[in-house]
C-alpha cells in the first residue's frame, strides 16, 4: 500500500480516537428540598425543555390572549431574539463544514514569449483539494461548544418571549385596576357631590356655616383631580401595550370596559420541577457547556496539525489538445506543522478559557439561584397579600358604614361638617387601597409565573 493511500486511512483512525480537553459534565448545584414559602411544593427532576403552553389563559381574559399572540407575531424584540438565534443556528452549519475537505477550481489562459516572437499561448483548468485532519478534535470542539451555543441561544429568545408576555400582562392588568380605581373615584365624586349639596342647602338654610361649603367644594376638586391623574397614567399603560403588541402607539386603543379582577387558583400541589424549565437557566446551563469546549480548543494548539492536499488538472498550449491524457497533471501531498515557541500564547489561551468555564459555573450556579429567590419572593408576596386583602375587605365594609352613619348626623345636625370629610376620605382611601392590593397580587401572579419559567398546570409533554 503508497504512504498515500495509508495516510487518509491513520487518519480516520487517528480522528475516532483522539479529542483533547475535558468532556463535559454539568456541575451539581444546591438545591431545596422544598420551597420554604410553600411546603405542599416538592422537587422534581429538570424539564427546562417542557413546553410552557399558554400560560395566560389561567386569567380567562379573551382580550389578555389576543394581545398575546400580538407579541408573537409583531414584537420587534421578540424579532430580533428569532433573527440572533438563527445566526446562533448558521454558526453550526460552518462550524461543521471544517470536519470536511475544501475543494477549489481554477481555469485561465497565459501568453508569454520573448523579444520580438509571437509568444506562446498556455491553457490551464485544475482541480484543488484541502483537508485538515481533526486529529485532536478541536473541530469537533468547536461543533460542539457552537452547538451549545445554539442551544443557549434558543433558551435565550424563549426567555425574551417569556419576558415580554409578562410585561405585557403586567402592564395590562395596571391598566384595568387604573380602569377600576378611576370607576371607584367617579363613584366616589357623585357621592362627595351629592354631600356638597347638603352642605349648600343647609347653608342657604341658614343651619350649617360657609366653611362647610367651601371644605365640601375643596374635597370635591380634590377628588377629582386624582381622577385625572388617573387618566394620564392609563394612557401611559396604553402606550406601552401597543409598542409590546408591535403596534404604534396611534394606531391603538383599549377601551374602558366594566371589568372583574379574578385571581386565578394556585394549585397547592405546584411542582417546583417546572423552576427547571426556566429559559434563562437553561442558557446558563448551555453557555457553561459551550465553555467547556472552548478548554479542549485552546488545549489543541499544543498538539500538531495535518492537512492534505491534492490537485489534479490539464495544461495544453492548444485548446484542441487541452483534455488528452497527455494534457494532464496532478500531485498530491501531506504536511505536518507544529508550533515549537510562542513565549506562553498557547499556554494563556488555556488559562483564558479555563477562566472562561469557571465563570460560566458561577453563573450557572447563580442563575438558579436567582430563581429560586424569584419564586420564594413571589409566593411570600401572595401569601401575605392574600392575608392583607381579607383584612382591607373588613376595612372598607366599616368605613363605608362610618360614612352612612356620619352622613346622617351631619343631617340631623349632631356633628360638623369636617366629620363627613374625614370618614369619606379615609372610605376612598380604604376603597383605593383594595383595588391596589388585587392589582398587586395580580402583578404578583404573573410575576410568579415567570420566575417558574412558564404556567404550573402545563402538564409535561403538552402544549
């Protein structure tokens, strides 16, 4: 067998058996056994890869879901993750490409001669062919470590997708207790109206004191001033859920309805396994493995490198006689290099992407982390705001009925004016306080379901 035809053979051989670098093992981190501010969760086995389904529909709100796929289909953010993760995905494709041989062809045609002559005219066409053996498996490396990154860079447009859908629900559900509160405040402006009234009366009755009509007007304006600034944070809310449905912020309206604030039912059973699924774990997770590749990379540059090489083609000073088998040549070849000194370069680049992957695992590690507080800060806050609403419910129930009662004595004559000002501010303020509190366990909601990484009761394997 020629050293030629037994070279690409060692070759082979050479490539199955050898790739420098660490193979790569995702590290343990610390996890509970359950979560502290719920103790029906238990732990479950990772499923970042489950699908989330659409999560929102646990509000039951037709118009939430019509925004939603908005946000799909015309979120320029959300383009952009899609358009960076295909760059992620076309990366692969040329990392791939250099576990092959590259192959050139070339065609031209020379004139030379000398002194006066007519000179001589030379055809040429050939074929070149190049391959570098993977013989330490940096290229294979590097598949892998962009691999991984493509991987990463999928869990990173899922994260920005769950990002935005929860901006998105957040900013929607401020706008309709904004909605609720500045119904509460209308509500409240007809009461207080209907109190200045009184007050007029019964000072053109001659029983009550002009300071009891102005302090009645001033409350009046007060009210609705705030009603007001009600208006201007709506609009606000309004903007920025038409720039998250893709959509400028003219060309859309969300009309005032007569809406219900529902919380929906949070399952005692919640499995914390759908913590693992979150996006921004899994891109951790995967850019850590990308690093780990990137070691065995630096580490091959210690080792030789191989490449083949190969031409064939014709040469004639004829057209006509261009493709006869007297026409042709070809060689072929082999070349081994190897750096001898590069005063540390390869020995820093080893010690680069060490670091690199050491980072990588503390920010993996910190990424779980993160979410664990995230879930644990998010259930704490509904579990205490759950206690407050019960109590602010009682609140406004005895302030309304202080205000009923204040009324009437005013009416008849018993206390003064100032009393009525006073139970029916701290009324509006109970009352305000109420719609707040549902508007936060609301935000709190989504914002629990976002640090899950997607709903609690979409079942693994199921969209």
């Amino acid at each position: 067998m020629s050293p030629f035809k037994a070279l690409p053979i060692a070759a082979v051989l050479l490539l199955a058996a050898c790739a420098v670098g660490p193979n790569y093992e995702r590290p343990p981190v610390e996890t509970p056994a359950a979560y502290k501010e719920s103790k029906d969760w238990v732990l479950a086995r990772p499923a970042d890869a489950s699908p989330k389904g659409k999560w929102w529909e646990v509000f039951d709100d037709p118009v939430l879901s019509g925004l939603m796929e908005q946000v799909e289909v015309s979120n320029q953010t959300l383009a952009g993750a899609e358009a960076r993760y295909r760059q992620a995905t076309a990366a692969v494709g040329a990392a791939r490409a250099g576990l092959f041989p590259t192959v050139g062809a070339s065609a031209g045609a020379s004139r030379a001669g000398r002194g006066r002559g007519s000179g001589t005219t030379t055809y040429d066409a050939s074929l070149d062919a190049r391959w570098e053996i993977d013989l330490w498996g940096r290229v294979r490396r590097q598949v892998e470590a962009a691999r991984a990154g493509e991987q990463a860079s999928a869990a990173d447009l899922e994260n920005v997708r769950l990002s935005l859908q929860a901006q998105l629900a957040t900013a929607y559900f401020a706008l309709r207790v904004s909605d609720a509160g500045r119904e509460l405040l209308l509500e409240n402006i007809k009461a207080i109206d209907t109190s200045f009234r009184i007050a007029q009366n019964r000072y053109a009755a001659g029983v009550a004191a002009k300071v009891d009509v102005v302090t009645a007007e001033a409350q009046l304006k007060s009210v609705q001033a705030q009603e007001i600034d009600l208006r201007a944070t709506r609009a606000q809310l309004e903007h920025a859920i038409a720039v998250l449905a893709g959509k400028a912020p003219a060309s859309f309206t969300l009309e005032p309805v007569k809406y219900t604030l529902r919380l929906p039912e949070i399952p005692p059973g919640m499995p914390t396994r759908l913590l693992e699924r979150r996006p921004d774990v899994a891109s951790a997770e995967r850019q850590m493995a990308a690093a780990n590749e990137r070691i065995g990379i630096a580490q091959a540059a210690y080792f030789p490198s191989l490449s083949l090489t190969g031409s064939g083609g014709v040469a004639s000073t004829s057209l006509s006689t261009l493709f006869n088998s007297s026409s042709l040549a070809w060689s072929v070849g082999a070349g081994l290099g190897l750096t001898l000194l590069d005063f540390g370069a390869r020995e820093a680049g080893v010690r680069i992407a060490q670091a690199g992957y050491d980072a990588a695992v503390a920010d993996y590690r910190q990424s779980v982390l993160d979410a664990f507080q995230e879930v644990e800060n998010n259930l704490s806050t509904l579990r205490w705001l759950s206690e407050e609403d019960q109590v602010q419910r009682d609140a406004v129930r005895l302030a309304r009925e202080s205000v009923a009662l204040t009324i009437n004595q005013y009416k008849a004559g018993t206390v003064g004016y100032l009393n009525v000002v006073l139970v029916q501010a701290a009324q509006l303020n109970e009352e305000r306080q109420a719609v707040t509190l549902v508007g936060r366990q609301l935000a709190a909601t989504v914002a629990l379901i976002r640090a899950l990484g997607g709903s609690w009761d979409a079942p693994a394997g199921k969209s």
